[in-house]
C-alpha cells in the first residue's frame, strides 16, 4: 500500500509539473476517460508442448493530458487503468486458465502529426508499471473422460509478482468536435501493443515454496512475461470548457447632450463609433440609408483557409460573394487587410497574410469589382485584436479585415 500510495504521489508531482509549464493556456491541457477491449497472452520460455491462448477483457481509466511545445506537436499524458492480465493453456489431459487484476501507471509520451485542435493521426511510446491486486489460477485435469478440478488458487498463495513493468507502443486518431462557440472535446481512437520487460513469476513460486499447482507437470526454470494488444476510445475536454465565455455586451451609444440652437433648438446626436462591424451591420446601413465610409468589416471565422496555406475554401464563397454584391450598387472602394495568429515565424506569417489578402483580392477581381475600387495590405501577426494565448483569441486574430474608403 505504501509503494503505491508513493507511486501515485509521484505521478501527481509530475502532472503539476507539466501543468505548471503550461501556465494559463488552459486549452492544452485535457482531462478524459477512455475504455475499450484488452487481450492479454503469456509467454513462457519453457514450454513449448503447448501454445498458451489470447484471453480478452475490458479496460478503462482516468487519464490527464498536456501539449508541450509552441506548435503543439508533443503531449504527455499521465493515465490510469484498471484491466486483468493472463493466458489459457489446455489439451486433452490438463486445463489451465490464469488471471490477475492489475491498476496501470501509464506515461504515454506523443508525438501529433498535426496540431491537436485539428483531426490528425498520432503516435507513441509508454512505460507501464503494473500493480496486481488479485486474481486466480484455475485448474482442471482429465482422465478417462472425467474432469477434476483443483479448487481456484489465489494468485497471492501463488507468489504471483505484485509489479511488473513493460512497455507499449502505438497509434491512434484526435477527433476534435465542436460542442459550443470556442467549446470542443476530443475523441481518440487507439490501439497498441504491449510486452512485458519483467518476469511475473514470484521468487517463491520458482523456489516451489509457494502453494503450486500439480508441480509435477512442469519444472519452473524459465520467465513468464505478458504480451497484450489494445483497443481503446478515449474522451477528453480542456481545461478551458470550463471557463465561462465573456458575455458579449451589447454596444452602448455614445450620445453627447444635444447642442441647443436658439433659433431651432435642434439635438445633435453623435452616432456610435465601433472598430469593427460585421457585415450584416453595414448592409443593414445600407438599407437604411446611412454612411459606411470610414467603417472596417471584420471577417472572423468567415473567411477560411488551408491550414499554413492561402487558398480559400470553396464556404467562404457565399461570404465574398455577398462583399462583391456590395461593392457593385455602391461607389465605395475597399481596402483588404489580412492577418493572423502568432503560431510560427514572423516572417512566414507576413508573407502567408500578404498571400491570403492578395487570395481575396484576386477573388474580388474575378467577380467583377473594379481594380480601382481594391487594394490590399497585411500586417501578419503585428496587429492582434485579441489575445493569442487561448484557440478563441487566436481565431479572432486569424482574420480578414474590409475597410470600406
């Protein structure tokens, strides 16, 4: 009891640690659950006359994991499950099934072949250290047709090895879904194999001190190590699901007290002034007969791309479209503005927004607005609106922007 109670103090230790690297960037750290299919073989070096058989059985635990790193590309993720482990061995004389429980410590160490907001595959490799906590050695012998069953052995009168470590590798897919604005969870489909490093054998089972079964059938001078393979689902939520999104307060007019002219005695009424307005907002001026001039279109989460590239995706379309519609019934020029996050070099990010601006110039062009009514400029990551320590604030800045002259 100690020896775990020290074990799970240490993996504690080791989460703040990791978290604590972090900081506030609540969004790379995930909490989950995951569960699946398990099936477990031992592999003996001494006996070869018979061919021990794969046993299944569920597992499921709790595990925490951690982006480490700018772009995101490794994670840790410190988890703990509860499975059994064993093996059958049987022909037409004897009848052996093992089983024992076991809690894993588990520190898969990950590396993502893209960035964990976005669906991709992923590989790793894990330590694992497993403490038994119990099971059973059932045995049956036959003769002349008849069956005689041992009583069940408890692997603690067996001498079974309480730890064993090993090591696993494998692979999976992150599915990020979408539950709320800026809200996701992540589902991950895995599999892996595992081989035991350490002998499960206890020193008294070897010694024949321990309570054995039928001894007289084998000798016990070779190792007995593990070997499994695993299907796992996990579900996982950030850190960040929790926060509460900022409410978003609707814009108060600023009105200044009416200048009173002895003659008329007429109100004068400043209008609002916002930095950025959505499109439906001006073409609701528009209807209303109101000045646009001097007022920026800000095209958040719109206006996509290809991640690291400058090619539009065919649903911002409608969007542009609805732009171009704009700038045909009315006499305005517009200037385009492209920027974007902190994520990478500087210099990669000024020429992508430089690319990306001169992508939805060109789309403009095409659908027939005047060359004298466009121009462009970017600004790369220079000019943020947000901030980019959260995914929300780094979509935010991840814009293009439409200042109408």
């Amino acid at each position: 009891m100690k020896a775990r109670s020290l074990l799970f103090f240490s993996l504690c230790c080791f989460c703040f640690l990791v978290m604590a690297q972090s900081g506030d960037k609540s969004e790379r750290v995930r909490l989950g659950v995951k569960g699946g299919m398990h099936l477990s073989n031992m592999h003996y070096s001494d006996l070869d006359q018979y061919s021990p058989d794969w046993i299944s059985n569920g597992v499921g635990g709790i595990f925490a994991e951690f982006d480490l790193g700018r772009n995101r590309k490794f994670s840790v993720r410190p988890e703990i499950l509860f499975l059994s482990r064993g093996t059958k061995i049987g022909d037409s004389n004897i009848s052996y099934k093992l089983k024992t429980k076991y809690t894993d410590f588990r520190l898969p160490l990950i590396f993502n072949f893209t960035n964990p907001s976005k669906v991709g595959p992923y590989v790793y490799v894990a330590p694992v250290l497993g403490i038994g906590r119990g099971g059973e050695v059932n045995y049956t012998e036959f003769h002349d047709g008849e069956a005689y069953e041992w009583e069940p052995l408890d692997i603690n009168d067996a001498n079974f090895s309480k730890v064993n470590f090993s090591v696993a590798a494998g692979l999976g897919i992150r599915i990020p879904i979408k539950v709320a604005a800026g809200k996701k969870i992540h589902l991950a489909l895995e599999a892996n194999y595992q081989y035991g490093i350490t002998d499960t054998y206890g020193s008294k089972e070897k010694d024949g001190e321990a309570i054995a079964v039928n001894r007289a059938i084998y000798d016990i001078t070779g190792t007995r190590k593990h070997q499994d393979i695993e299907i796992t689902a996990a579900v996982s939520v950030p850190l960040s699901i929790f926060k509460k999104m900022p409410k978003k307060e609707k814009p108060v007019p600023v009105v200044e007290k009416p200048i009173v002219v002895e003659e008329e005695e007429v109100p004068v009424i400043i209008e609002e002034k916002k930095p950025c307005y959505t499109l439906e907002e001006i073409l609701d001026l528009v209807v209303a007969q109101k000045p646009i001039a001097g007022k920026t279109i800000c095209a958040v989460d719109v206006i996509n791309f290809e991640f690291g590239k400058s090619a539009i995706n065919k649903n911002s379309y409608a969007y542009l479209d609805k732009i171009a519609m704009l700038m045909q019934r009315t006499n305005l020029s517009v200037e385009i503005k492209g920027h974007t996050d902190n994520v990478g070099k500087e210099d990669f990010n000024m020429e992508l927004s430089r690319k990306r601006a001169k992508a939805v110039y060109d789309y403009l062009i095409k659908k027939g607005v005047g060359f004298s009514k466009l121009s462009y400029t970017y600004y790369g990551m220079t000019k943020p609106i947000a901030s980019n320590d959260t995914e929300e604030g780094r979509l935010i800045n991840r814009r293009v922007e439409f200042e109408i002259k």
